[in-house]
C-alpha cells in the first residue's frame, strides 16, 4: 500500500504541471488525498462508478478512472473538468499511481523475502523460486551491514540510510528484522565493490552523526556468493557488532574479519570462562587491581611489552616501571615481560570483559 504522503507528493505534482485539481478517493468515495481546493461529495457519484463496468466516465463536470491492484479496485481517481486535456491529464496520473502500486508492492514483497532469508525461514527451494519471481540474481556477490544507534531504530532512521545510500539504489536493500537494528544487504557486482565495503560504513556513521544521531555504530560479515547464503553474513554482522561492543568499543565500524581473539572468546561458553578466571587469577577480580597497576598494565600492552617506551610515555623511570611489573607478577604469578605471560594476561582480561558484557545482557 502507498503511503498518503506518497499520493499527495504525486497528485500535487501533477497539478503543478497541468494545472488541473485532482483528488483520490478510496471504493467508497472518501477522499484520501485531494489538490481540490473546493470541497465537494463524491461519495454517490464514485459508488456508482464502482459498482458499474466502465474503467473510467465522465461525472458531474469531472473525469473518474479506476486504479487496480493486482486486479482488486484500490482507488478512484477524480479530474475536475470535462476537456479532453483533464482527461489525458486523468490518465496520466492514473497510470502513475498504478505504477506507484506495483513499485511499492514489489519493494514490500521483497522486504518480506529478505527479512525471512536473513532469519533462515525459507527453505531452500522457496528461496530459489522468490528470488526469481523478484527478479533478483540468485549467484551476485552480497554482503550485510547492520547499522545501530544509541537512539534505537525507527523509520527515520531507515529512511536516512536510504538517503545516505542513494534514493531508488537497487545494489542495496534497507530492511529491519527487529526494534533496534537497520539491515542493509549490499550487491557487489565486481571485485572492487567489495573493497568498498568499509568506505560505505564509514559515510553511513559520518552521514548519521551528521543528522544527530549518537553512538552509530555499523557492523558487517563478509561477502557471499549465493542468495541463500546471505543468512550467514548477516549472522557474521550481528556476532561483529556485539564482539566489537566488548572489545571495541572505541570502533565505530567492525568488519567480521577483524574481530581476531575477541571472535573466539566471544563463542566460549560462561562456565568455561569463570574456571578459566579462577585458575589465572585465583578468585581475584582483575578489575580490583589499582588505577595505576591497570593503567601500566594498558599501556604496556599498547607499547608491545616494550619497557623503555611504556615508562616514557608513563613519564616514570624505567625501575618504576620495573617494580610495578614486580608486583603484579607476584600477585598473580605471571610476569608480562615474558610474551607467554603476557598473552595469558591479555586474554584473560579479555574473558572478564566478555563476562561482565554477557552478565549485563542478562539483567
């Protein structure tokens, strides 16, 4: 179904051109949009008009025509005037709207498919048989982006990341699947496409900060060669977004192949982590180290376990450096100049992150 705006944006440009009132009524005569400055009842007139076989009549000084979806009567337009000229003017807009009709209801039967492809409720052979009535290609190369705000999701937000994207663009599909996120499900019809990928999220953020939206951060799997594979990069897009909240949260977009250690930490079970924490750490909860021990600790892994450059960007002497480091080997037996260590160390803040991320989404 059209939207009221979408009718009224047709008619008023109509008029604008041809300078002839026009108004749509709906079977029982209505009015659902009208440039009509005069108010007038056409409720009889149309009722009669429905109920007769002609397509289209002249009544009460004014051109009627009938609009069909899919056979089933959805309109009646009305032309004021008896001219020729509001009669070619009527069918015109009538032929517009009809093909406003079957625009929109092709664009929502393929939300449909897309949002039930996404979900994996499509079995294999309906997948094929859609994808061809739709008239979209079965084995294109395709990848999805999920965009998320601080604000939620609404239908603002997809109507600005289809603006973003270029009006009337069919390499992209904007859908959604649920109350918070925008699914985009891009084409790429050659390899450099794919290499455009993360320039695309990138203006999406910049565009959608720029409209006032805050947090937006865009997620993405990797591309696809068949239709009844997108599922997987959606769920590759869905895995990145939450992986990049818990370990990158500075990232405003994560590509699923760079999510590195945080993917597979992300996959282990809660259990499997609080014996993992236990055995690193003994009971203790990392984060009841000091701000100075987690602060060293920070900047020694960002310096790549390099000692000199850690305590000069700490601005403290290199033995400072040395006798924290001391300190924190002896609390927790692990010495993080040594690389083996270290890495321990490193994934296991990682875990605790993961669990507290994990705890929050519970409650």
């Amino acid at each position: 179904m059209i939207s009221n705006q979408i009718l009224q944006n047709t008619i008023d440009g109509m008029t604008g051109i041809a300078h002839v009132e026009l108004c749509v009524t709906d079977r029982d005569g209505r009015s659902v949009v009208s440039t009509m400055k005069e108010k007038k009842s056409f409720e009889k007139a149309v009722q009669d008009f429905v109920n007769s076989s002609a397509e289209s009549q002249e009544v009460q000084n004014c051109q009627f025509f009938k609009i069909f979806d899919e056979q089933q009567l959805e309109y009646i337009l009305i032309v004021s005037g008896a001219s020729e000229n509001a009669y070619l003017v009527g069918k015109m807009a009538a032929f517009q709207i009809q093909s406003l009709l079957v625009a929109y209801k092709e664009r929502f039967d393929k939300d449909n498919f897309i949002k039930n492809l996404l979900l994996d409720n499509l079995l294999l052979v309906d997948i094929y048989s859609r994808a061809k009535k739709l008239h979209m290609q079965i084995d294109l190369k395709r990848v999805v982006l999920i965009v998320e705000t601080g604000s939620g999701k609404d239908s603002n937000t997809i109507e600005m990341v289809r603006e973003c994207l270029g009006a009337g663009n069919a390499k992209e599909i904007v859908t959604a699947v649920d109350e918070n996120n925008v699914v985009i499900v891009k084409e790429l019809p050659d390899e450099n496409a794919a290499k455009e990928v993360d320039k695309v999220a990138h203006n999406i953020v910049a565009f959608l900060t720029k409209e006032g939206l805050q947090d937006v951060k865009v997620a993405y799997g990797t591309s696809v060669g068949e239709i009844k594979e997108v599922s997987r990069s959606y769920k590759e897009a869905k895995m990145a977004l939450d992986v990049g909240k818990i370990f990158f949260a500075q990232k405003d977009v994560i590509p699923y192949n760079e999510l590195g250690i945080g993917r597979l930490i992300y996959q282990l079970p809660i259990p499997l982590c609080k014996m993992f924490i236990q055995e690193i750490f003994d009971g203790r909860n990392p984060e009841e180290f000091d701000e100075e021990t987690l602060t060293t600790i920070q900047k020694f892994f960002e310096n790549s376990l390099n000692v000199s450059e850690t305590s000069r960007q700490l601005f403290i002497h290199r033995n400072t450096l040395v006798y924290r480091l001391d300190k924190l080997q002896k609390s927790t037996n692990l010495d993080l100049r040594i690389f083996e260590d270290a890495i321990t160390f490193k994934i296991a803040l990682m875990v605790v992150e993961y669990m507290k991320y994990m705890e929050m989404q519970n409650y």
